[in-house]
C-alpha cells in the first residue's frame, strides 16, 4: 500500500526525474579514473549544494588508516584526494541511514572500440551509455535526489542520514574506509550498484597482486645467450590458473555452490620490455583473484605465494631468479548479507509496493563497498540500484527507466525508514 504522503513523493520523483539524468550524464562527462577524480567530485559538490544539502569533505588520510586492517596499501599518495559526505540531522534520534555509492570508474580504453567517446554520454532506446553510466553515477543521483524529492514533497526527514560519494571503490575501497573511520556510519546502509532491482545478498572476496621477474638483456642477434622475462612471466599463469581450479572445486560452499565458477582469476595487465630487438629484461602481470566468504585476506594471500613458490621451485626457468609477489589494492572479504534484518525486509516491502512482487535474490561473484559497513562495524545493508549492461566493458550502459526505479524505492525506503513529518 502507498499512503497519501507517500504518492506526493514518488510525484517528486516523476517531476525532478530529468535533473537526475542531467546530473548522470554531467559525472559520466567528468570521466573519473583512477587519481584523476577531481572533476566528478566537483560536480557532485556543486549540485548537493545546489540542492541544499551540506556538504564535507573527508580525506584519505593514510597516517590514520594505514593500520587497520580493512586499509588496502597503495602505490600512489593520498595528498589531494577526498570523499564527500552529506551528514542530515547528525545527532538526532532515530534509525540512521546510509546512502554510500562510488564515483569512480574504471578505465575506458580502447576509447576507438566505443560507437561514441565514453566521456561523452547519449541516449538511444531507453538505455544511456558513456562509461560510469551504469557503474554506478546513475545510482549516486539516484540515491542523492532521492533525498531531494521528500523535500520537494514537503516532508522533513527528522531522524540521522549520510550521503557519501566515495572514490577508489574500484580498487580498494579506502574511501568508504575513510568515511567510516571518521564516524560517518548508521544502522543500515543503501548501496545502489546497478545489479538490478534485487535484494543482494552476498559477495565474495577479492584479492589483488602483482608478480614481476627479470630476465637477462641481450642483442636479438643471440637470443639464447639472453633470458626472457616476459616468456618466464607467462609460465607461471598455468599455476595461478591451478589455484583457480582449486578454490572452485574444494571450496564451493553454499550459497555458491549454485555457481559452475564462482571464484575467477583475471590477469587483468601485463607490462615487460624496452625494446622489439632486446631480450626483456623486466616483465610484470597484475591479477585478480575471487575467493570465498569465510576465507580471510590473509589466507587467500597465502595461497597466492605457495602457488607462486611452487612455480619457481619446479621451473628450471626460475632457478636463479625468483619471481616477486606483491599484495596492492583489494585484499576484501566476501561476506553474506542477514536477510532477516529488519532493513532488508523493508527494503522487500518498498520493492512490493512498486512492482507488486517480492525481490529476487542475488549472490554477487564480485565485490561492492558493502563489505566496509560490514567489517568494520557489523553495519547491516545491502544494494540495490539501476539495470546495467557492459560494466567495465565497451558501450557501457544503463536503463533510463530502472534509474528512475532506484529514485522511487530509494524515496520511499527514506520516508518509511526515517522518521518524517511536514515541512
């Protein structure tokens, strides 16, 4: 059932509906990859204020978070990068709520593979593409208006509320770190990942690494007086890929035994060599491994070091030198979500009541910024957001209609959750 209040702010939402679009396709213009974020987060400032809303930055301040456990370490400084949080009625009485989503998005390279300029979004049968459309902008205006609209409808929201608009959710989720370290937490959170109008319901853990190995330069006049780093690089994939058999075969635990391959390896980059007529002296691979809820970082990093160890102990390639293993960025723990926390089930009432059916469940094989609430303070949440097609791939895009979906439940999740009254 929607109440008399309720309708006047699912009309909000119907009537600021093309400001949420404006404001996706301003953040997909911005294009905020990795360390170069600055532009997106401004946009997001300057329009939180435009609708009213305060406005703070929190920094990632790697002197206070370089110790906890949840921190993931990096190779780049923290000097000039921030999140952005909207801290409604701090203080007040009430259940609290979170509404956390990311701003930044992967790279779009090939950029000439794109119909259009990924930075450039556009409209074509109900769907808007440009990279970050889907993944997830389209979620952060979404969850940010839909804020807006109980304003818009006349209602103020009495009880606590945060809005954060984080970066690095991508790689390490140092920014939702940061914003919880400094207190910016709640009785449950709203994630709106763009997996669809579905209660997600739990995710695995993600470990990055990188492993490098040298070689023996040489004139091409004599290849075998050299030693190729980049052919000894590729000689170890074999046994990661063996790893990877491993943990899909002895530890497919429900709920992810209803999975042929949960846990997926991905060499994701791969950089050796100076020259076309030198034997390479130097050859490096970055990866990305998933692994159970249950298993720790510190165990999966473990087998990712025996699985290299074996490598080098069994290869004459590598009897005088050893590959280098490092741990950088994601080291997050899958976890599953309580479906009977009372969040959830409100959550399930609020899709109800919009589409007449119960949510269906979804069990993610990656990982969102949802395990930060989790770890670090047993935070209860979950996702839930916009339909997307070809995240992190070519012509990525999201449904217009979906969006439009996520600003209505998110508006309505707000005004049941909330304490409420009249402006």
């Amino acid at each position: 059932m929607i109440s008399e209040t309720e309708q006047k702010i699912l009309d909000a939402c119907d009537q600021i509906f093309p400001r949420v679009i404006d404001f996706t396709k301003a953040m997909v213009s911005e294009y905020g990859v990795l360390n170069q974020e600055a532009g997106v987060l401004d946009v997001v400032e300057r329009e939180m204020a435009d609708l009213k809303l305060p406005v703070t930055r929190v920094p990632i301040d790697e002197k206070r978070l370089g110790g906890h456990p949840l921190f993931a370490p990096v190779e780049w400084g923290y000097d000039k990068k921030y999140n952005l949080v909207s801290p409604i009625n701090p203080g007040a009485k009430g259940r609290s709520l979170v509404l956390n989503g990311h701003l930044d998005v992967v790279p779009a390279s090939p950029e000439g593979m794109w119909q259009r300029p990924p930075n450039e979004p556009w409209e074509k049968d109900g769907w808007l593409y440009g990279r970050g459309a889907g993944d997830m902008q389209s979620g952060v205006a979404a969850m940010i208006y839909a804020v807006h609209a109980l304003a818009e409808a006349g209602v103020d929201i009495k009880s606590p509320l945060t809005i954060q608009a984080v970066v690095e959710e991508e790689c390490t989720g140092n920014g939702a770190l940061a914003c919880l370290e400094r207190g910016y937490d709640g009785d449950f959170v709203l994630i709106p990942e763009p997996f669809g109008p579905s209660l997600y319901a739990g995710q695995v853990g993600v470990l990055w690494f990188k492993v490098g190995i040298e070689g023996t330069p040489v004139h091409v006049l004599d290849t075998s007086a050299g030693d190729n780093a980049i052919q000894k690089l590729q000689l170890l994939i074999p046994f990661l890929e063996d790893l990877e058999a491993e943990l899909n075969e002895k530890h497919r635990t429900p709920p992810y035994d209803r999975f042929d391959h949960p846990f997926n390896l991905n060499i994701g980059k791969i950089a050796g060599g100076n020259w076309a007529s030198s034997v390479p002296s130097y050859a490096e691979m970055e990866g990305r491994i998933g692994f159970p809820p249950g298993m720790t970082a510190n165990e999966i990093m473990q087998k990712v070091n025996d699985c290299i160890e074996a490598a080098s102990a069994r290869l004459p390639a590598f009897k005088d030198k050893k590959p280098k293993l490092r741990f950088h960025g994601f080291r997050s723990e899958g976890h599953l979500i309580d479906l009977k926390d009372p969040g959830i089930k409100m959550l399930s009432s609020c899709h109800h009541a919009l589409l007449g059916a119960e949510p269906e469940l979804f069990y993610a094989t990656c990982t969102t910024d949802l395990r930060a609430f989790h770890f670090y303070n047993k935070t209860a949440g979950t996702c839930y957001g916009p339909v997307a097609k070809r995240i992190h791939g070519v012509d990525e895009c999201v449904d217009i209609e979906s969006i439009r979906h996520t600003l209505k439940t998110y508006a309505l999740f707000i005004s049941r959750w909330c304490d409420i009254g009249q402006s």
